[in-house]
C-alpha cells in the first residue's frame, strides 16, 4: 500500500466532484458510515476479550433473540447518523418502527436503511459478519422524514454497501457506478482503496443455500440445485454456506458463484422467506447489478420490488445473472408464471 492509495474519504470526494454533485452531504453520510463500522469492527475484533459476547435477553421485532453487539451496531450506527446532518430518516433490522431524525440534530437529504450486524448467529465462532445498507434520496420536500421516503423500490437507491468483519475489515460500496471495495488499515484507522470497478466472474462455480432446508423446498429450488449439482454441461461447481449473507455474497462477488435463500414451507410463519428486501436484499441486488450480476426473488428483479413495511421479507437468489436467469426458469416452468429477465 503506497501513499498513492486513496482513502475511502478521498476517493467519495475526487467520485462527488466527477458527478458534480458536491454539496458535501453525501460524503458525510459515507463519513459516517465509514466510522460507523470502524467502531463495530474494533468490538468485534475484541469480542472474546470484554463482555460483548452473547445474548441481552430481549427479541427484536422479528422475535429473534437479540445479541449484544446486534445492539451495540445499532445504537453505533443511529447514534453517528443522526449526528451527520445528512439523514432525515432511518430504518433498522433492531428497531420496529422507522426512525426518524429529530432536532437538535439536523435532517439532510438522505434516508438509510440497515441491517446493523449481518450474520448474528456467527458473532460467537469468530466467523465473519457483516453490516449492510442502502440509501435513498429523501422524497418529501421538507419536515421530517416519512414513511414514503423509505418504502421505496431498490431501483430508487443513489447507493449501497456492506462492511465486513472477517479476517480483514472490507468495505463495499456502489453508486451504481461500478462496485468498488476499502480495506481497514488498522495502523492508521483508515478504509484504503483495494478494488475498484469489481466484476464477477462470468462463470459461477460457487453455490450457496442451507441444504438442510431441502425438503421443504419448492419443486423449482430442488430443479435448479440439481442442475447445478450435476453440472449439465456447465462444469464442476463447489458448494459454501457460511450462513452471513453478506460474507457469501462477498465470496461470491470475487470469486463468481450463487446465494439463494428461497421461500419455503418449513416454517409458517415466513411464507416469503427469511431475509429482507429492505436491508439485506435490495442493497445486495444494487452491488450485484453494478457487477455485472442479478437479483431475483424466483419471479421478480429484487429491484423491481415495491415494499409495504419497513420488515418485508423477500425470497433471495443472488449472484451470477446466467444462474439467477436459471433459478428464475425453473420457477416459470414450475408456475407457469412469467419471468424477469430484469435489468
Ligand atoms: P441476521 O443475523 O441479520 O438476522 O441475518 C441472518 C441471515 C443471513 O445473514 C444468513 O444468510 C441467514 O440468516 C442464514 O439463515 P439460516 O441459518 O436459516 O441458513
Ligand atoms: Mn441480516
Ligand atoms: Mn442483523
């Protein structure tokens, strides 16, 4: 790493001024962001030496029991947000209702929806998790932020990232303009360019899905696993699962691979699947697209996707577009519904 290798901060700025859009204001929202997850990656790294381990005893809104530093990522991200001037509302994986920005700080043009810590039931075995977010233009003209300007369709993000806590700190991020990625220099406490413009690979040959789920699958998920299983003129491919969306989409980006979390019917109570549209799927389909992959919920651009609450859950595959395009036909032949090609 040379002095020659931009800063998360400078490159924003040097991309602003290309875009001409250099009021400043989306740059302290990167700003705050970026020290956001400098702060959550420093709890995480001593994880196992202070008292951060483990559950708080409540259960979030999704009645999924919450971890200390579930919280923790939270109040971080909230508490560095609101303080930006740059946000008129939020939404969070942790808090049931939206949150809107209140005096004495000031609301700004943007809206930030996020899932603070991506992969909780990896935060004790030293596996990787993740924070993800996405960000919209507000809508409204003035006042605070409203509902409206967060329910928004994918397509309508300005930008999206994740940051990953692994065996380095990695941020992601894109304004639709290519996907490029920071790494944390931790002896100067600064993210540092280390990809810019990612691409993935054209071929997958990596594919990720909780196999334990198998049996209540629909017919269209077991059509498609088989294809790849058995290759079909496609080549050899591998199966990971780490169980953090956002470490196997990680992979998956550099390496050229698939993620899916289908809906199934194991359990009722999710007849959409488990993940979310807001925090975790629309902000992933962004980056996909902007690497040259694609989003799909079986029949529907995850982008396309009109949501009607802040906690939408949403059927995922995510990855290579060859094979999200296969996924979503063997859907179409299953349902006799049409597909999306989607953009
Ligand atoms: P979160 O920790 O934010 O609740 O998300 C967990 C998600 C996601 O990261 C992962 O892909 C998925 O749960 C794993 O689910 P299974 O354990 O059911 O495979
Ligand atoms: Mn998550
Ligand atoms: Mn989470």
């Amino acid at each position: 790493m040379t002095h020659r290798t931009p800063t998360l901060a400078q490159f924003i700025t040097e991309k602003e001024h290309a875009l001409a859009v250099a009021t400043g204001e989306f740059a302290s929202l990167m700003s705050a962001i970026a020290l956001s997850t400098k702060l959550i990656s420093r709890e995480v790294n001593k994880a196992g030496l202070v008292d951060i381990l483990g559950l708080t005893g409540d259960r979030n809104i999704q009645g999924e029991q919450v971890q200390k530093l579930d919280l923790f990522a939270n109040d971080t991200l909230v508490r560095t947000l609101a303080r930006s001037g740059a946000v008129c509302i939020m939404g969070s994986e942790e808090v049931a209702d939206f949150i809107p920005v209140a005096p004495p700080h000031t609301c700004g043009r943007y809206v930030v929806v996020f899932d603070p810590l991506d992969g909780s039931s990896n935060i004790d075995v030293g596996a990787p998790i993740g924070t993800i977010f996405a960000i919209y233009r507000r809508r409204s003209s003035d006042g605070p932020g409203q509902a409206t300007d967060l329910l928004r369709p994918g397509r309508e993000q300005v930008a999206a990232g994740y940051v990953i806590y692994g065996s380095s700190t990695i941020f992601v991020y894109s304004t639709g303009e290519g996907v490029h990625a920071f790494t944390l220099d931790p002896s100067l406490g600064e993210f540092l360019l280390t990809d810019e413009g990612l691409r993935i690979p054209e071929q997958a040959r990596i594919y990720s899905i909780n196999d334990a789920n198998a049996p209540w699958w629909p017919p269209a998920v077991s059509h498609w696993v088989d294809g790849m299983r058995h290759g079909a003129g496609k080549g050899r491919y591998t199966a990971r699962y780490i169980g953090s969306l956002v470490a196997d989409f990680h992979r998956n980006l550099l390496r050229g691979g698939v993620f899916a979390y289908p809906a199934d019917t194991r359990d009722p109570a999710l007849p959409d699947g488990k993940l979310r549209l807001l925090y975790e799927a629309a902000p992933l389909a962004f980056l996909a697209r902007g690497a040259g992959g694609h989003a799909s919920d079986g029949y529907r651009d995850i982008l396309d996707i009109v949501p009607d609450s802040l906690h939408q859950r949403t059927a995922l595959f995510i990855g290579n577009r060859e094979e999200v395009e296969a996924a979503v036909a063997c859907y179409g032949q299953e349902t006799g519904r049409g597909s999306s090609g989607g953009s």
